[in-house]
C-alpha cells in the first residue's frame, strides 16, 4: 500500500550519516595508491570471499569502523579472520588504509557503501561468521531515536547474513541506546544472548580494543555496554 499525500514516506534504514571532513595528505595518498587493491566496489553481486581473500577463512563485517584503527587491531589480534569493513567517511577509508599498510595487514577490505545496501546485495545469507557494531550514532535527542540504526527491522534483515553459531557484536557507550539494544536484540527469536552476567550485557571480549575516546570517557567515569547475541 502507497503512503497517502497526508503521511510522510517511510524514512529508509542506512547504517551512516553523511558527515564532512578534511582529507590529511597521507590519508589522501593511502586512497590513491592502496584504494585499488583495498577498496572492493560496490555491485550489486555476491561477494566471494575466496577470491578476495585468496583463502577459505571465517568472515566478519563491521559496520561504521569510523577512523579504523580498532579495526586493524581486532584483525591482527584474529588473523584467522578475514574482515570487510564498511564506512561511507571518506577520511576514515584513508585512514585504516593508512594503518593497512604501516602495519602489513592483509585480512582486511572495505567497501566505501552503505552497509545495508552492501548487506542485501553483496553478502550472501548465512556467510557471516560475525558482524561489529561499535558506537554506533547515538541519536541522543528523543524525536531522533527513530533514525538509530540497531531497530527490530534492520537486526530481522541482519540475522539472516549469519551463519548459525556466528554472533552479532554491539557496543555503545550511550546507556539508552544499550538499552534499546538490548530490548531489540532480546526480542529477536534468531538471537541468544551469551552474557554470562545478570544484566544482559556482555563482558568486553578481549578481542575489542579500547580506545582513546573509551578509556578517556571510563577515566570520567562513564560507561560502555558490549552486547554479544548468537545466531540460533
């Protein structure tokens, strides 16, 4: 049924807020010489990791890996697993492209997309050994809650890209977005939640890394929350 002329249309999911930003002179170089090899194209075809990785290995995509550099810390910390990163900011792509290189990282690879575009027609059902989700936008006024990417919907969709036994990966450091997560995530029938604590949030895997802004906030006194959920 079409939206009639008094009702808004419905406001499509995207995993990104377009944001602005200055390219520094590396990030440039690193996008211009790395971007070829790194950078996958967005197609409307299945991925196949095989050939992109030039291995059989456990794949893991994250959503919105910012300025990437806890996502080249997770992929060397797990170098049995092959990662796809997605993010729109520009800055950001050059940035763990950056990091690729200074650090010879070979298991990773980017898609500069929308991630929920990338998961429709790019990721293949239950291929995922595990998705990441860290802080993702908050949406911290109330009437902006709606645009907050972790929503029964887009988790249903996500679900269905991971494999059963993979696991999805959230952390927020926005206590009413953990609990919206939380209350998501616990109402999907696909998902189990591995916390082993009362409270329903996990204990950060060791496998996260902190970073600056987090350790910075916990020296405040603020708080984190990891929610870790497997597929049934």
């Amino acid at each position: 049924m079409s939206d009639s002329p008094d009702t808004p249309p419905r406001r499509a999911i995207k995993s990104f807020v377009t944001r602005a930003g200055r390219m520094g002179t590396g990030q440039i170089k690193a996008l211009a010489e790395l971007g070829p090899r790194f950078v996958l194209p967005f197609k409307p075809e299945l991925l196949k990791p095989a050939e992109v990785f030039g291995r059989e290995a456990p794949l893991v995509l994250e959503i919105g890996f910012g300025m990437g550099g806890a996502t080249a810390q997770i992929a060397q910390t797990l170098p049995d697993h092959d990662f796809i990163g997605c993010e729109v900011h520009e800055p950001g792509v050059g940035a763990l492209l950056k990091l690729i290189d200074e650090q010879q990282i070979a298991n990773i690879r980017i898609v500069q997309h929308d991630a929920v575009e990338v998961l429709a027609q790019m990721i293949a059902p239950a291929s995922l050994a595990g998705v990441h989700i860290f802080f993702p936008d908050p949406w911290h006024k109330k009437r902006h809650n709606k645009r907050r990417l972790i929503q029964a919907e887009f988790v249903a969709t996500l679900i269905q890209h991971i494999r059963p036994g993979g696991y999805l990966h959230l952390a927020t450091d926005w206590e009413p977005y953990a609990q919206q997560m939380l209350a998501v995530l616990s109402a999907e029938p696909g998902l189990e939640n591995t916390a082993a604590t009362g409270t329903g949030y996990a204990e950060k895997p060791a496998y996260r890394p902190l970073t600056k802004f987090e350790n910075r906030g916990i020296q405040l006194g603020h708080g984190v929350w990891d929610l870790v959920f497997k597929r049934r």
